[in-house]
C-alpha cells in the first residue's frame, strides 16, 4: 500500500483540477470561498444529462469536505430543486446510503466522482423521467 496522501494535499489536488477544468465536461467544482483554508465547502455544477428531463437544466450543489475527507465522503445539498430519490424534498440533502458511490465510498473517491455519479443518477431509465419542479427552484 502506498503511502496516505494528507487531506489538504488531496484538496490541493481536487482544486487544482477544478480551477483548470480538467474534469468531466458536464459537472464543474470549486471553493465555495477562496479564503477558506481548510478548503471545506465548495461549489459543484452538474449539467442535466441529455434525452431526460434534465436536458439543458444546470443543478447546483453545495459539497461539506469534513475534517475526515477523504476517508469518508463529503455531505452533498442540492442548491437547485431536484426530484431524485437520493434527494430530501425538504433539504435537498443527498442520502447517502441511495447513492452507490457515497454508500460504497473509497477514498480514491473524488468530488469530481461524486458530480459524476448524480449525473449517471439522473440519466437512469427509472430517473430520468420523473417530473421536475419548475427550472430556477431553489431548496
């Protein structure tokens, strides 16, 4: 096993890649505030995947990086109303035991993983055509 890489160091990395761009074109991440140097909250974009009703609508989602990030997964709210199952309808919290990704968490796991996965959520046969509320919608 190789060595454990420190959690502001895995951050720097995550930043790093989201400030570029480097990731999937379809979600985007960053520093919610640049001056937090404990590098907790940040900013997600997920772009609705297409041929569902999440076509063209762009979601918003605050990520909570706890102080045991990356040994356990972050705390994922939806900004953005969504109807997901993964989803409260009153907080816009993700569960994360209805989410794969978060229930199996792995510490090779990255925001950017996350963002991906909420978007293959939405594009699921049984997901994507639920109804949405109103575009614009906040929790």
């Amino acid at each position: 096993m190789g060595a454990k890489v420190p959690r502001n160091f895995r951050l720097l990395e995550e930043l790093e890649k989201g400030e570029k761009g480097l990731g999937a074109e379809a979600c985007s991440y960053g520093l919610a505030d640049g001056d937090d140097l404990m590098m907790t909250n940040w900013n997600g974009t997920i772009l609705g995947p297409p041929h569902s009703v999440h076509e063209n609508r762009i979601y918003s989602v605050n990520i909570h990086c706890g102080d045991s990030y990356p040994d356990l997964p972050p705390t994922i709210q939806f900004v953005s109303r969504v109807n997901l199952p993964c989803v409260d309808q009153k907080t816009g919290k993700v569960d994360p035991s209805k989410l794969p990704c978060l229930a199996s968490w792995k510490r090779d796991y990255t925001m950017e993983t996350i963002l991906i996965e909420l978007r293959r959520y939405m594009a699921l046969p049984q997901h994507k055509k639920l109804p949405q509320p109103q575009e614009g919608t906040t929790f």
